[in-house]
C-alpha cells in the first residue's frame, strides 16, 4: 500500500510538472522523487517496517545512502529508454520507477529497517 502510495506520488508530482508546468522531464523526474523519497521514510519507518525504536540518525543516512543508489540506477534507466531507444518520456517514467521500487523496497528492507 505504501509503495502504491509513493508511485501514485512521485508520478502525479512528475506528471503534473511535465504536463501543467512545462518543466523537463529530467528535472520533473528529481522533483518527483525528492517528495516521493520525503513520504517513503515516514510510512516505511512508522508502518511497513514498524520500527519505532532505533537509531534515526542511522535510518536516515542507510535510507539516503540507498535511495542515492537506486535513484542513479533509475536515473539511468530513464535516460537510456528515452534518449537510446525513444521510448515516450511518460512511459519512460512509469518504467523506470518500477526498476526503483523493487530495488529500493529490497535493500530498505535488509539494510535500513532490517529486524
């Protein structure tokens, strides 16, 4: 549900700024991701992995640390389906964020919030 919720967030944020406000599809795509990224702690923290305790200081740093990973990783992933292979930049996005998300819930999971 949290994941859903991040991807519903980062895509209308991205959408709506490729779309409404003519921003390019690069910057549109950090924008999204710095809200989605911001919303992803909270919920993962307080109810994926209900880790209430520990040390947040370390959470956050192993969260960034991560996020910074898969980000690059998706970052190019998008710039090779649209500029290499001319995918349609808002399916571009949607592919993308999928190749994020699996990589990112996995090692949030055994790295930041690991039981």
């Amino acid at each position: 549900m949290v994941g859903v919720l991040n991807t519903t967030l980062s895509l209308v944020v991205i959408y709506s700024l490729m779309t409404f406000f003519h921003v390019g599809v690069y910057t549109a795509n950090i924008w999204g991701y710095v809200v989605g990224v911001t919303n992803s702690f909270i919920w993962n923290k307080v109810w994926v992995f209900r880790k209430n305790g520990g040390t947040i200081c370390r959470e956050v740093l192993y969260f960034l640390a991560i996020f910074a990973f898969c980000y690059g990783i998706q970052f190019m992933s998008l710039r090779f389906m649209i500029e290499t292979i001319s995918l349609n930049s808002y399916v571009a996005q949607l592919l993308a964020m999928g190749v994020y998300t699996i990589m990112n819930f996995i090692l949030n999971k055994c790295v930041t919030f690991r039981c």
